[in-house]
C-alpha cells in the first residue's frame, strides 16, 4: 500500500501512543528483525506494571496525535491521513473537532482496523455518578458503568465498600466478548463526616477454572468521598399576608422536607389562620 500511495503523494509515517512521532519510512520498510524472545507486556497479570514503558507508551491518544500532526502540517497541501489502529483509544481528548478542522483543508480520512478479534480478559470501572454532599439517613446512590471483556459466560461482583465494609453488591452475567452495563448501588449512612468509599469490580473463576488474570488490575475499583452532614438549612420566610403561595411554602418545609428548618413571620394575619 505504501509503495502505490508514494507513485502520487510525498508520504510521512508517525507512530503514536499518548505521542506522536515521525517515523523514518525506510527503517519501517525494512523487515522486521526476529526478536531473541518475546517483549514482556506493559503490565504483567497481577498489576505488576514493567518499568522499562514510561506512562506515554501505554497510552493511546489518537485526538491528541492528530491534533499535533495538524498543528505541524498547518496550511500544507493535505491529500489525507490513514490511521492504522486497534481502535482501543483511552485518550482525554475529542476527535469531532479535529475531523471538522481536517475537513476544512480537504483532507480524506481512512481507518483501517488492525490486532486481535478476541479482546483481552479486562474488568474495569470505566465511569461513576455519585453524589458530593447528602443528609445524614438520606439514601446515596451510586451509578457505575462497567467493562467486562474477554470474559463470556462468567460472573462478575460489582461492590460498594464503606471504609473496609461491604455495604452493597451486584452479581452481573457477562453475555459476550466485548461487554458494557450500568450497574446502580445505593448505602444509606448512619454517621456524618467524610466517608471514604470504594467501588470494584471482580471477575469470578468458573467451575474448574484457574484464577483469571487481567491485563490491568489498576482499573477494577475506583474511590469516592461522599460528605454526610446532619445539618439543616436555615431559611426564615417573611409576608405580609397568609397568601395560597405562603401556606404551601409553610406546609412543604414544615411537614414534608425534614433537611430545612423554617422560621417565618407574617406581617398581618388574619383571624382564622
């Protein structure tokens, strides 16, 4: 393909991970030397990160790459950019803007999907919706969307921990290879303060199966500090008059929301309230 696109274009290669850089075409030409024994992977089963990958190389910021080759080709004539990739893209940055501003200079884009069908075995927290701040006896939910791939037909735990205490769980079936779900908890704190809670996720062995091993164990819990506070708002509320809007203020705060404690002065009452 690059010797076809070299007969009409000046053709540049990059490499990218959370950079970019140019890559001497020659030198990616050339075959590829067989190595003495196999690289060891970037994190070994169990979390043990291997040292020799600096935090850039495991990751893959493919918005990040193009917006620093776009930065670098600025007004240059652009035929277009072909983007060799797993698709397994764990960057902070967006691409839509980056597509419009590649349009803008008439550039085509190309992806063509490369690796593995079969993903690798991973559990992880990917996001969490959580309250900051909630009244004490107040119920606190919690939403987490989780990833469980490479992991069909297993069973998965998603816990909630208060402190070192399991307060809340959900057993989840993994009903494919690539696998996302939502999965809501919920506690209802006794004590105010700060609580330190933690999210995780563990995948179960089988029957006869041997202990899974992920790619990345860093990924299956996730911390959350949620305030508990038993203090009420104040609020004093001051009229002239027993108005319809100033008795359903009254009864709402009084009998309905034990979290506010009203006060409240009427200029000028009438005989029957």
């Amino acid at each position: 393909m690059l010797e076809r696109l070299e007969k009409d274009y000046h053709v540049k290669v990059y490499s990218f991970d959370g950079a970019l850089a140019e890559v001497d075409v020659k030198s990616w030409q050339a075959p590829a030397v067989p190595a003495e024994a196999p690289a060891a992977p970037a994190t070994a089963p169990g979390g043990r990160r291997d040292p020799e990958f600096s935090d850039e190389e495991l990751q893959t910021d493919l918005a990040g790459a193009m917006a620093k080759l776009l930065a670098e080709l600025g007004k240059q004539d652009l035929g277009g950019i072909i983007v060799l990739s797993d698709g397994q893209d764990n960057g902070k940055g967006k691409l839509e803007p980056l597509a419009r501003q590649l349009g803008g200079l008439g550039g085509a884009f190309c992806a063509a999907a490369m690796g593995a069908e079969k993903p690798p075995t991973d559990a992880a927290i990917i996001a969490v919706e959580s309250p900051d701040t909630i009244y004490k006896d107040d119920r606190m939910y919690v939403s987490a969307d989780v990833k469980l791939d490479g992991l069909d037909g297993r069973e998965a735990a998603v816990m909630l921990y208060d402190g070192d205490r399991v307060v809340d769980l959900r057993n989840v079936h993994v009903a494919g290879e690539v696998f996302r779900t939502r999965v809501q908890l919920a506690d209802e704190p006794k004590k105010a303060g700060l609580h330190a809670y933690r999210l995780e996720v563990k995948p179960k062995a089988g029957k006869g199966d041997s202990q899974i091993e992920e790619v990345f164990v860093e990924n299956n819990s996730c911390a959350l500090t949620l305030s508990v506070t038993d203090d009420r708002t104040k609020l004093l509320m001051v009229e002239g008059r027993p108005r319809w809007e100033f008795r359903y203020l009254k009864n709402l705060f009084t009998g309905r929301d034990s979290t506010v404690r009203l006060q409240y002065l009427l200029a000028h009452p009438d005989r029957f309230y």
